[in-house]
C-alpha cells in the first residue's frame, strides 16, 4: 500500500447542500466522534497485502458487506465505517455515471456541490474514533487518498463533461497512477485485521480455508451478507456460520457461466484444427501419459481468443458429452483461487477445496479453460493440475505464457482479410455483393483487421446503416469510436482504448518510452539490428561529420535514448530482450524473424493510441529522438556493404518530417538511403544538406561537395540527369582545382560525370571519361583494386551501349573473374558482374549462354535477399527477357507478372522500376497476341512517365514508340505514325541525326509508311537506315541486319527485282552465320533467290 509520509488535514467546514437522492446514491451517515490530532507522528504498522482485483460492481458489494459486518462487531467499529460509507458513494457515483448518460450530465452540473459534499464526509470521517494499533495512521492515509480522487473527480468532470465516457477515462487514470490499487488495499487491510482478531483461535485445515476464502474474494462478501442476516456479533460467530456454511456441499458455491458464444463467429479455423489434433490426435480425451494436454492462446485485448477456446469448448463436448468443461477467471491469482475453490466446492467434499488434486485424483477426464491469464505477477504453471489427464486452455495477452506448451501455442494475430469481410458484412447484416465487400475490405485494413474492433464497427454500421459512409465518420471521430463500449454478445467489458491502456498503463517508464518511439517508427517492421547498432554508436553516430559540431539537440537526444535502451551505460542485449519481453507480456508487441533478422511489430490500433497519448518522451520530441536514432544506425559510403541494412531504415525514413532534421549530416545519411532505392524524397534531403554547408562551411570544402556529389548521383538515379550535369561539372571543375586531376576523390566526380552522360545516352562523351578513369584507376590502385574492377565494369557498359559488345566482353569476363576471386561467389557485385556479363552474351546473340549466369543469379539473390528483394526482382526482370528473346514466352510471362505485382507493392503504381516492369510485361503481351492488354499497359506507362520525366525525356519517348508499335499492331497505323514521327524528332535534336536510337526509330517509322502504302518514304528511310548502321556496327551486327531485311520489304513490294536479288545474296550467307540456316528469315530470303 502506497504510504504517505504526512498528511494535511482539511480545514473545519459545514456539510455541503442536500444531494438528490433520485440521480445518485445517497451520501454515508455522518459521524461526530473526534480522533487524535497528532496522527503522523505515529509508527508505522507493517501489514502483509493481498491486493484484491476487484471490479465496481464486486467493489460496492465488499464495502458494503464490510461497513454491515463492522456494525455488528464493536471492536472494529470507527474509521471503517466512515471510509467504506464514503468510497461505497464514490464507486456508486462511477458506476451509475458510466451507464447513465443523463447521469453524467447531471454530474457535471452539480460537481461542485457533490464534491463540497466529499470534502465534508473526508473531514468527519478524520474525526471518527479508532479503537485498535496503528488505525490513526491508516484512517490519515484513506484521508489523503479519498482527498486525491475527490479532487481528480473534479478535475476530470471539467476536462471530460463533454462525453459520456469522462468517468471510465478517469477510473482508467486511477488505475494507471496506482489509486484504484490502493482502494482495494483498503480491503485488503481490513481482512488482514480480522484475519488478526481470530489468529489464536484453533481451527482445521478446512476451517481456515474457507474463512480466507471468505475474506478475500467475493464469494466471501456474499457469505458475509449470509452471515449478517444470521445476527453474527462475535469472531466465533464469523467462524461458525463460514464453516457450517462450507459442510453443506454446493450451497452457495455456483460455478460462473462460461462466455456466450458469438453466433457471427468466423474463421480461425487453421488454430481450431491445430487444436483438435492436439487434444483429440490420440482418439482419446483420457490419459496422455505425461501431463495434461495444454494450448495456449495468445494475442492483444479484442483478437478473439475466448470466442476460440469457447468454440473447442463446443467441439470438445460434441466428441465427449459427458466429459466437464469448467472456465475459471485467471485474469488475477485471486480469482483463479476463487474459482477453484468454487469449482471444489461445486463438485466434492473430499478433497478439501482443493480443485487441482481433485482434478488430478478425483475425476477421469476434463477440460479446463484459463481465461484471461493475463497477470504475469504470479506463476501460473502452479495452478495446472499434476495429473496424466486431462485438457487445459489458456487464452492470454502474456505471450511468456507460450513457454506452458512450446508446441502447442498459437499467437491470435488479426484476422485474414476474407474472414474480416466475412465477420464485418455478417455482423452488419449487409448485402455480401462485389460493392460492399471491397467497402468491408478497405473497412477491415483501415481497422487493422482486429476481430472486437470490427465487430464494433459492424454494431455501429448496423445501428445507422452506414456501411458506405462509416469510414468518413470513422476519421472524423476515430478516439470517441475507440472509446466506445457496445452491447456485444461477446461478453467484452472494455472498450478498444481502454484494453489498450490498461495493458500500456503496466509498463515501466523505459519500456513505455521505447514502445511510444517505436509508435513514431513504422510499426510493421522494426528490426532488432537497427536498435541495435544505433545503440552500440551511443545514438550519437552523424552518417557524414563535417567540420561542424554536433547540435546540442543531438547531444540531448542521444543521452535519452541512452537512457532508454543502455541502463547499465552500454548496450546488452539481455536486457533489451528482457524491455521486449515486458511488451509482450502485455500483447503489445508481435515478434517475427525473416532472413535471420528479428522484427517487432505494433498494431495499428495501439499505434494510434499511443501516439494519441504522447508524442513526447522525457519531455522531447518523440519524432525527433527516432530521427537520432535512425540516423546513428546509417552508415554510408561503401554502398555495397551497407545497401541491405540501409533498406532496413528505409520504411522508417520515408516517416520523418524533413523539416525536424537538425544535422547536416543526418540529411546526408538520409538522402543516400532514399537514392539508394530511387525515391524522390532523397533529393530534398540531399538538397536541404548542400544549402546548409554551402551557407556554413563554403563551396570549396570537403563535405559541401560530397553533399553535391551525392545530390546529382540522386538526380541521375531518377531521371533527371539534365539536372545532375551542372553539379557534376562544378563538382569536377573544383576538384580538380583544389586536389588535382589524378585524386581518387577528383576521380569520383568524373565518374559520376560520365554516369549523367550515360544516362542521357551521350555514350560518345561518357566513353573517353569512363576510359581515363579506368586507366588512372588501374595505375594508382592497381587492376585488381575494386574501384578499378568497377571503373572497368563502367567501361564494358559503355562499350555496350555503343553495340560494341565485343570489346566489352572480354572486360566483363575479367570483372566476373576477379569479384569472384576477391569478393567471393555470392557477393552482391559479383553477381552484378554476373547479370552484366549475361546480358553482353544475350545482345551477342548468345542467349543460350547468358540464360545459365541469369538463371544463377536468380537462385542466389532469392536464397541470400528473400523472394520479394528489389535486386532478386531486378534478376527476375532479366531472366525474363531472356526468356522472351528465347520464345519462350509463357515463362517470361509468368516472372514478369510475379516481378510487376511485387515492385508494384513494394515500390508503388508510379515508381520508375514499376512502370518498367508495366512495359516488359506489356511486350510479352504483344508478343503473344494479347494486344489490348499490351496496349492499356503502354498507355498508363507513357501517361506516368511523361507526368514523372517529362515529354522530352529519353525514357518517355521510348515508351511513346512502345505505344505506337502497339497501335501499329492493332491496325491503327495512322495514330502509330503520329508518335513515331514525334519521337524520331525529339530523338533527333536531343541524341543526334546518327545515333542509334534515332536509327530505331526511323527504322519503325518505316514501317508504318511500308503499311500505310508509301513505299517511297520507307525506301528512303530503310537505305539510310542501313548505311549508318552498317557504317556505326559493321555488317555482321544484328542491328544491320534487321535493317537488311527492311529493305528486302521495301524493294519487293516495289518489285525491284535487280536490287532485291543483290541484297538478297548478300543477306543470307550473314543470315545463316548469325541466326543459323533454320531461321525464319533466313528461309525467307534463300526463298527470294529461287
């Protein structure tokens, strides 16, 4: 029991008005007796405390049984019946003004009147007499605490007078500053003193039992009501009437009705079956040899646990009518002892109350459900009886419970989304049609799936018929919703927030502290390891220092994190371990492991409450401690090492505000990670880095331009190398100024130079940067340095986009060879190499080589990254256009369905990687005669692309002659010809008359003159066509050959005959040496030779 080390009485005042007897309970009797002044001076009594769990209702019961029982004892008459009159008015006041709207209007009304009166009954009641040890200093101590909810009470009316639910919140708040625990101890201390007034009497093991029973559950104030009526006026009249009462078998002892069971009940029909295999998998409920059958349920308030064990409940009596099923309340280890000597008491005198041997030696088979076993203060395997037989359940929010049965614990997550639909549109008694179902799923996500929180919802849709308008009412109102209690069938005493609170009002402070950060964190995947390291750097790690000094603010937060998560000065896991377990105790966390990493997770709803709650932690800003504690886990630099992990931070990065950023180079890290996986939001943090250094630090420094740097490597990796060029150029100008055109920083600046020009296919300009850093690299690293393996892995690729795959092929082979060897064969460069490498084979004409090296590629990201990782979708990607270059296109189909559906959830409908999987897929649709859903594909990828890069850009002119390909196909020629006009201009002025794109496109424009009847224009284009091609590739090169068999068309359908034959000789001996004698076209052009 809390003590208070002194006390302040209250000065002397008169009663306040009469109260109305007809809206509320009248007040207690008044006593005038005086007690001793002097009470904190007293010495202080030391009392064991049996902490009574007890709810209003058993509440009202206890005291009022008491203050009778006082009445008719004198020794213990006084302060008792002062304080049991005051807090029974008091919990009558709660109750009536919970379940009576009217009567919390009143309440307010008059509060002030109702709380003079409290006042009044505290002061009389510090004048009443005391006549045993120590009860001055326990009458001060009731004093002071029915002074602090008297004043609460006030507090809370006028903070809360607008909703009906201002009492529950502040019953709630009781709870949660330990008031309500004192309240009951106030019980508590009384049955300890009567437990004293008959210590020296002699009683029997079973007369002692059922007088403690008497005295500490409410069974016991019900046999103290039986007792009264009897005229009990001594201790030895207490002990005669509870023993004769406990001889007469099954007289007052009534078992509680188990939970109704909900006839809306849906699925969880996997955890059902796993449960009949466990308690029926021997074809017998009797003996299993080495203990009772146990499955433990476990998940948050509201999940649906006791609506699963009642449902077995059903099946289990199905199978075994004539086998007891008993349910006890084991939310508190009172209770639980109420319940089995009620059970005992219910079925047998021969075992002395003792329902566990009873149901270890009494009875051949049971099943017994522990309801509610949420209390982790006690151990609960002590209550599981030592018999070879039997069944026992217990549903619980502690999810340590798990270790009762290892293998047979079932953690109740939320609800599958048709069973969701299912319980949502059956509750509501709505329509199951195509319109409402995708109205109950968006319903369903947006509730978290959470079986009482649907089932609420549903009450209210069905009250106010409202299933098309609940969610827009729902955002409006989403606390006062949450708060709300409605007359379920599920027997549920609790709102959703206040199930909620009451599992978080348990917390320690530091574990409240790092579950409310993790509320501003994305709740859904928390890694350990980024806890971790960040915890390790002491949370002050910045991911680039500059020359600046840290900011004060990062100081701070970091010493709070400290605080929170490093209590002994450094990180242990044991004890982060032991914060996790506190949370799961209270089904507050959810634990998963992916890839040997542990995540934590937070749902939905208990994120909402607890941001509702707080959006601070030791007085600083949640938000901003997350910020410093994301940032201490980045690390840039050597991408390569720290890609993964990075993409750990990322769902957590796209949440902070950059407006809340205080570092530098927190924006820095920050903006690495976002470019990394290519989200816009990188270049504003990169941005926001470049201005502050810039204006700090000036434009020459080291940081200003790696800032810079990493910025224009941003623009590039979204498209936007145009606005890369500048800063790259500046970049490169200044270094080479200040360190010298042969540092490996000035280095890096031209590389990333030649990257832009890459991107904008000026591979001409790209070529001799890439060439010279290549070569610089090799002499001043040496060749088989990394950085000079990956200049000469630019180099190839540049080779290769100028359709000189020869050249690059040999540097390929060499990149693969040496990152095998130095890297290992799993590394993620090394299959890099490897995918680039297939891809030369593939543009060579050997895809039969390059299938192999994808098709290992595949293997392996999907073993070390997951199925679902970006770069094993990229492998995907790859292979499947290998696939579709071979013909066989339903396997391409089928990877680049799964490649779509995953970077479209992964990455977005509108991400630049999406959008290129939309135009793979929409290919292999053309190709296999699926042309209108080829066509809408390429129209929503040229739509978003030229509303994401612009109508100029290179990407978006290439899904602009996609397009018009498809038109051509579904014989819209005139529209094809449109776009592909427009795009040979734009490719024209923008790449050059001469490059090899712009000869793709004039190549298809062709062919729409060809169809179109203007055989003329497409002569004219095909020959020029074939000149630069055959000049920029050789004659040798697919490319040129493709325009050979244009021309062929164009000179047949004009029946010139003479150049027709020419070329025709010409073409096959290079037909049958690059695409084989069997080739289609090849056949075709021996055919135009006789």
């Amino acid at each position: 029991m809390k003590q208070f080390k002194k006390y302040k009485f209250l000065s002397s005042r008169s009663a306040g008005p009469a109260i109305s007897s007809s809206a509320f309970p009248a007040a207690p009797p008044a006593h005038t007796r005086s007690i001793s002044q002097d009470i904190t001076n007293n010495t202080t009594d030391t009392h064991p405390i049996n902490r009574l769990d007890l709810s209003l209702d058993c509440s009202i019961a206890g005291f009022k049984a008491l203050k009778e029982l006082a009445e008719v004892i004198p020794v213990v008459d006084g302060p008792l019946k002062a304080s049991c009159g005051v807090i029974i008015w008091i919990l009558q006041l709660v109750k009536r003004c919970k379940e009576n709207r009217e009567g919390w209007e009143k309440l307010s009304d008059i509060m002030k009147e109702k709380n003079d009166s409290i006042l009044a009954l505290l002061e009389l009641y510090s004048k009443a007499p005391v006549e045993y040890p120590s009860a001055e200093r326990q009458a001060g101590e009731y004093q002071q605490v029915l002074n602090s909810i008297a004043i609460d009470i006030k507090k809370e009316t006028q903070r809360k007078k607008e909703t009906s639910q201002g009492l529950e919140m502040y019953w709630s708040r009781m709870q949660a500053t330990g008031r309500e625990a004192v309240l009951a101890n106030i019980n508590a201390e009384r049955i300890v003193f009567y437990q004293e007034q008959i210590r020296n009497v002699t009683f029997d093991v079973i007369e002692k039992t059922v007088i403690h029973q008497a005295l500490s559950t409410t069974q016991g104030f019900n046999d103290m009501k039986v007792m009264l009526m009897e005229q009990a006026t001594t201790v030895n009249d207490v002990k005669t009437i509870l023993v004769k009462k406990s001889s007469s078998k099954g007289s007052t002892a009534v078992l509680k009705p188990r939970p109704r069971k909900v006839k809306d009940f849906v699925g969880r029909n996997d955890i059902l079956d796993s449960m009949c295999e466990t308690h029926f998998g021997n074809e017998s409920a009797h003996s299993h040899g080495d203990g009772p059958s146990i499955t433990v349920l476990t998940g948050m308030g509201g999940s649906g646990k006791t609506q699963i064990a009642v449902n077995f409940a059903s099946i289990f009596e199905e199978r075994f009518p004539n086998v007891p099923v008993f349910f006890l309340d084991a939310s508190s280890e009172t209770s639980l002892n109420a319940d089995l000597a009620t059970l005992a008491r219910s079925q047998t005198e021969k075992y002395d109350d003792d329902a566990l041997t009873w149901l270890a030696n009494g009875i051949d088979n049971w099943l017994l459900i522990m309801d509610n076993a949420d209390d982790s203060s006690f151990k609960l395997s002590t209550f599981l009886p030592r018999a070879a037989h039997g069944h026992v359940i217990v549903t619980t929010r502690n999810a340590t419970h798990r270790l009762l049965s290892p293998q047979s614990s079932h953690a109740v997550d939320v609800l599958p989304i048709e069973d969701s639909i299912a319980l949502l549109l059956k509750a509501s008694a709505s329509e199951d049609n195509e319109t409402n179902r995708l109205l109950a799923k968006e319903i369903a996500e947006e509730l978290g799936r959470l079986p009482l929180v649907i089932a609420h919802a549903a009450a209210y849709i069905l009250i106010n018929n409202c299933l098309d308008t609940f969610l827009a009412t729902y955002s409006e109102s989403r606390n006062q919703f949450l708060q709300r209690t409605p007359d379920l069938p599920q027997d549920y005493p609790h709102s959703v927030e206040r199930t909620i609170e009451m599992s978080f009002a348990r917390l320690s402070s530091n574990v409240k502290g790092m579950i409310t950060l993790f509320a501003y964190m994305d709740a859904r995947s928390i890694a350990r390891c980024v806890i971790a390291r960040a915890a390790k750097r002491r949370f002050l790690h910045i991911p680039y220092q500059s020359e600046l000094p840290p900011q004060t603010d990062t100081i701070l937060h970091a010493k709070i994190l400290q605080d929170i998560f490093c209590r002994e000065g450094e990180w242990k896991s044991f004890e982060f371990d032991g914060m996790i377990e506190e949370c799961l105790k209270y089904s507050l966390l959810q634990v998963t492991t992916t890839d040997n990493k542990k995540f934590y997770s937070i749902h939905p709803l208990v994120q909402m409450y607890i941001r509702s709650e707080s959006s601070t932690v030791c007085d600083c800003s949640a938000p901003r401690l997350v910020i410093r504690l994301l940032a201490s886990a980045t690390t840039v630099g050597r991408w390569y090492e720290f890609f993964s992990f990075n993409r750990l931070l990322s769902p957590h990065v796209r949440l902070v505000r950059v407006e809340e950023v205080v570092e530098a180079g927190d924006h820095f890290g920050f903006g690495v990670i976002f470019s990394e996986e290519g989200n816009r939001l990188g270049i504003t943090h990169l941005e926001r880095c470049v201005h502050i250094w810039k204006s700090s630090l000036g434009e020459n420094v080291q940081a200003t331009l790696e800032a810079m740097v990493t910025l224009s490597n941003s623009y590039q990796s979204l498209g936007r190398a145009q606005e890369a060029l500048p800063l790259q150029e500046e970049v490169l100008k200044r270094r080479r100024q200040l360190l010298g055109a042969d540092h490996l920083d000035t280095l890096v600046a031209m590389n990333s130079l030649a990257n832009s020009y890459h991107s904008l296919r000026r591979v001409e300009e790209a070529l001799p940067l890439r060439e010279e850093i290549f070569r610089k690299r090799k002499r001043l690293l040496g060749p088989d340095h990394l950085d000079t393996l990956n200049a000469m892995n630019n180099l190839a690729n540049s080779y290769k986009s100028l359709r000189r795959a020869e050249e690059a092929l040999p540097l390929q082979e060499e990149v693969l060879e040496k990152r095998r060897q130095f890297l290992g064969p799993d590394h993620p460069n090394t299959l890099v190499a490897m995918n680039n490498l297939a891809n030369s084979y593939k543009s060579l004409g050997r895809a039969e080589e390059a299938l192999p090296l994808q098709e290992e590629v595949l293997l392996k990201r999907r073993r070390l990254l997951g199925l679902n990782h970006l770069d094993t979708l990229m492998a995907m990607n790859n292979l499947a256009n290998s696939y579709q270059s071979l013909g066989r296109l339903q396997e391409a189909l089928l990877l680049q369905e799964e490649v779509l559906q995953n970077w479209n959830h992964l990455l977005g409908r509108n991400h630049l990687d999406t959008l290129m999987a939309m135009n793979n897929l929409a290919n292999s649709y053309q190709l296999l005669g699926r042309l209108q859903e080829a066509f809408l594909l390429q129209e929503e990828v040229l739509q978003k692309w030229n509303q994401l890069l612009g109508p100029d850009h290179l990407d978006t002119l290439m899904a602009m002659n996609n397009l018009a390909n498809s038109y051509q196909s579904l014989g819209k020629v005139k529209e094809a010809l449109l776009l592909q006009e427009e795009v040979l201009q734009k490719r024209k002025r923008l790449l050059a008359p001469d490059h090899l794109d712009t000869l793709m496109a004039m190549n298809d424009l062709a062919n729409s003159y060809r169809l179109l009847g203007r055989e003329q224009e497409a002569l004219l284009i095909a020959e020029n066509v074939l000149e630069k091609r055959e000049m920029l590739l050789g004659l040798h090169h697919r490319d040129t050959l493709g325009a050979m068999y244009n021309l062929l068309l164009s000179y047949r359908q004009l029946s010139m005959e003479k150049e027709l034959k020419a070329l025709a000789t010409t073409a096959l001996p290079l037909y049958e040496k690059v695409f084989g004698i069997d080739h289609e076209r090849t056949l075709w052009i021996r055919s135009l030779l006789g």
